[in-house]
C-alpha cells in the first residue's frame, strides 16, 4: 500500500492531497511543496504525516513579569510555597495518615477564601458533613468556602470549569477515578491519569490545585514517580505523633526554594504556626547531661537549632546495635569508623543509639560535628557544656570541613542565648559580639580540646 503523501503551501500553510500549480487557499503559484513525514514507523505508533500548529520561540532575554502571588496570611505556609500561592500551579500534599493534611488544607483554604479567592474543596474520603464537623472544630464554618463530595473525574473537572474557581483542593488523588481508564481507583494508572488531568486542567484554565497523596509505609507518595514531576510543588508533612508539632517540607518547588520548612504546633483548634522553631525543638532541654549535644543548622533558608541525643551502652549481643532515628545511619557508621581510625576511639562491642530530638529528621553534613560530640560525650559520661552549639562536617580524613552560612548558624544560637560555638576552621563568621568561638581544624584537635586525650 502506498504512503499518503502531504503537500503543503509555503506561503498560508494550507494543507493539499495532491500537486498543483496554484494554492486554493491564497492564490499563489508554484508556492506548494511536499512534506516529509514528522515520523517514520507504523501509522498507529507514530505520529505519521499529520502536522500540528507552529509555536511561538523566545529567547533567553525575553523579560517576564514574576508570576502574581497571593499569600493566606499562615507566615510558615507562605514560606514553604515560596512566597504564596502562584495562579495555575499544582502542588502535591504528602504525609502519613493522620498527621494533619487534611486540617491544613482546610485551614488554608479558609484562608485563601476570606483574602478574596474562590475556593472549592473537594473530598473524596470523608462525607461532606465530616468536613462540615471539622471546619466546626476548627472554628472555621464561617469561611466562604464551597464544599463538595465526589470522585469521578469528570464531574469535577465540569464543576471547576463551570464555577471558575482561583483554588481547587482535592483530598485526595488517590480515590479520584477516570471513567476512560479501565482499572480500580488508587492504581498507579488512575493516580496517573487523575494527576495528569488535574495539572492540565490548572494550566489551561489558570486554577491552582492541590492535590493530597497518601504515603507508603517506606515514606514515599503511593504511586511512586508518576505524581511528583507533573506538579510544579511537592510538599510532605512530617511529624511524630508523640510531638505535638508538625513540619511541612518542600521537596520540589519550581516557584520557590526547595528544602525550605515550615513548623506547626497541633492544637485543639487546628494547627497553629511556630514562627521560631529553634525555641520549640530545644524546649524541653533540661540540664546538661552526658550524651547530648546541641547543632545549629539550617533547613532551606532558616536556621534551627535542635538537640542531638546519644546512647553508648555495653552490648550484650555479638553484633552491636545501631539504632538512629532522624538521621542517615550510613552517615553514623562513616563517622564512628572515623572516630576509630583517625582518633583512636573504638565503639566495638557498644550498643550505639542516636536520636534527633522532637522528630526532626537532618539531612545536611554539617550535623557530623555534633554527632560526634554527643557520641564522645555519650561514651566518656561528660556533659557539653548547656550553652554550647556544634556543627561541622567530618571528612574521612579526620579533617574539619566549613559548613555554608555559618553566620546565620551562630546569630541563631546567640539569638537563644548561647554563649559559645564550635565550628570548623574557615568558615566566613561575621561579626558575632558576645558568642566565643573555638574553631578546630582536625578532629583529633577537637576531641582533644573538647574531651581532654578521649
């Protein structure tokens, strides 16, 4: 069988079957030439013949005015949106069952609809009269906020398109089914195909959305991958439910910095704001005692302070435990064997146990330093001094590396009253009238000057 040919005019782009020496379309002659396939392949496999419109082409110095912003009011959400809720963006809310998600979002939304924008919340897990018990509880069944209860995809698709709303929740994404796809709700297929609908939708017709997802037992939001790069924001929240505190986390923000946090204290009307989240974390800090060391450190744009907790007992069994929590237990491992090799300071046949205290989890190398002093006070029962920050990163030479913003770590600390700071040598300090500064350059000098020989 042979190939269909295309034959297209050069100067209005009319599309013809056949040669000819003059386009209908715009009455030129000799101006029509035969096109090449856009692809080659089977015809239902590849995109054929068929061509679509031009785009339009910018260069790189092209000036755009920065996207409109609108802020809730909630100093610690705006932070982690990067500066407000963007027009036609689609952000994605993760965290374990419980925790709070659903409180938050109907906190915002209550917000974002008494700044003037039209809000619509959508639930597909709860009946509207729960939400209604919830927004009682909270205080909130004032709020102009328009409620709903569905699932299918195309009611609510129809809905936002009709009522033109400025947000649109939808709580949550796993129970969103589309009739066109032919497999149960909450599958990888439908929380694709829902996602994928939802994001197009905000873009087109310049509606921000939020979509909640659950969360794996490993920690991950269910359907792992196929979610996350259609959303211009990804957001966690985290939080143990023995603390009475919650953390939203940005992972992926394409209008603003990632890694940035924001804290919240869960109360009995509602999650409330924590505009200084180092006072929180180190609350509960009595007296000084062996074990615990405290870290100045920085999460996205802010500083925190948080108490590291260690454990150093005999162990009963062959093969010692190693047990963290809030922390990379690799990292662990590097900086004991460190310890070993470099100061000559074994932990073999110690049981090791470390904690982030008030469930803060740490990422960042620069906790190494306070690791390794809250294990060395840990095993030679000494307590740290209690107005002593740490933080540094360890090399596997035993060297101190200089950790970024340092001046921002040590105006934290002397912000909450802490007299004395050890940091790596080299780091760019500033000015910091009233904190005295001890700057090793190895570790072995640290353990040394901080723990005596160890």
């Amino acid at each position: 069988m042979a190939k269909t040919q295309t034959f297209t005019c050069s100067a209005c782009g009319a599309s013809h079957t056949r040669w000819s020496g003059r386009c209908d379309g715009c009455g030129e002659w000799n101006t029509i030439i035969q096109e090449r396939p856009l692809s080659a392949g089977p015809a239902k496999k590849s995109l054929g013949g068929k061509r679509g419109q031009s785009i339009v082409l910018t260069d790189l110095s092209t000036e755009e005015a920065p996207p409109p912003r609108t802020l809730c009011g909630v100093e610690e959400l705006d932070r982690v949106l990067g500066g407000g809720l963007v027009p036609a963006s689609a952000l994605l809310v993760g965290g374990d069952p419980g925790i709070g998600k659903s409180t938050l979002l109907l906190q915002a939304a209550a917000r974002f609809a008494r700044k003037g924008v039209k809000t619509i919340y959508v639930s597909g897990e709860e009946a509207s009269a729960q939400v209604r018990m919830r927004a009682r509880r909270l205080g909130l069944e004032e709020s102009p906020v328009q409620l709903a209860a569905e699932t299918n995809l195309r009611d609510i698709l129809t809905t936002l398109e009709a009522e033109k709303p400025g947000l649109a929740i939808i709580d949550s994404i796993q129970t969103m089914w589309a009739d066109n796809v032919d497999s149960a709700p909450g599958s990888v297929s439908q929380v694709r195909a829902a996602a994928h609908e939802l994001t197009t939708f905000a873009k087109r017709h310049g509606v921000s959305i939020i979509m909640v997802g659950h969360v794996t037992k490993e920690g991950q939001i269910a359907g792992p991958r196929v979610v996350e790069h259609m959303v211009d924001t990804v957001l966690y929240f985290e939080g143990e439910r023995g603390h009475q505190f919650r953390i939203l986390r940005a992972v992926k923000n394409r209008f603003g910095p990632a890694d940035e946090i924001g804290v919240f204290e869960m109360t009995g009307k509602g999650l409330a704001q924590v505009t200084n989240p180092s006072a929180l974390f180190l609350s509960e800090r009595g007296a000084p005692s062996p074990g615990s060391a405290v870290f100045a450190g920085i999460e996205g744009t802010r500083p925190v302070l948080v108490e590291l907790q260690a454990l150093v007992a005999p162990s009963p069994h062959s093969q010692p435990r190693r047990t963290v929590v809030g922390w990379d237990s690799g990292r662990l491992a590097m900086i004991l064997a460190v310890l070993e090799a470099r100061c000559g300071i074994p932990f073999a046949g110690l049981d090791v146990y470390l904690n982030v205290a008030g469930g803060l989890k740490i990422s960042e190398p620069a906790a190494d330093l306070a690791v390794a002093a809250a294990l060395l006070s840990a095993r030679e029962d000494t307590a740290l001094p209690a107005d002593t920050v740490v933080f540094g990163e360890i090399s596997l030479s035993g060297a101190l590396r200089p950790t970024p913003q340092t001046e921002n770590r040590l105006k934290e600390a002397q912000k909450l009253g802490f007299t004395a700071a050890i940091a790596p040598a080299g780091g760019k300090t500033g000015t910091v009238a009233g904190l005295t500064l001890t700057r090793p350059s190895d570790l072995v000098g640290f353990v040394g000057e901080t723990f005596g020989a160890g």
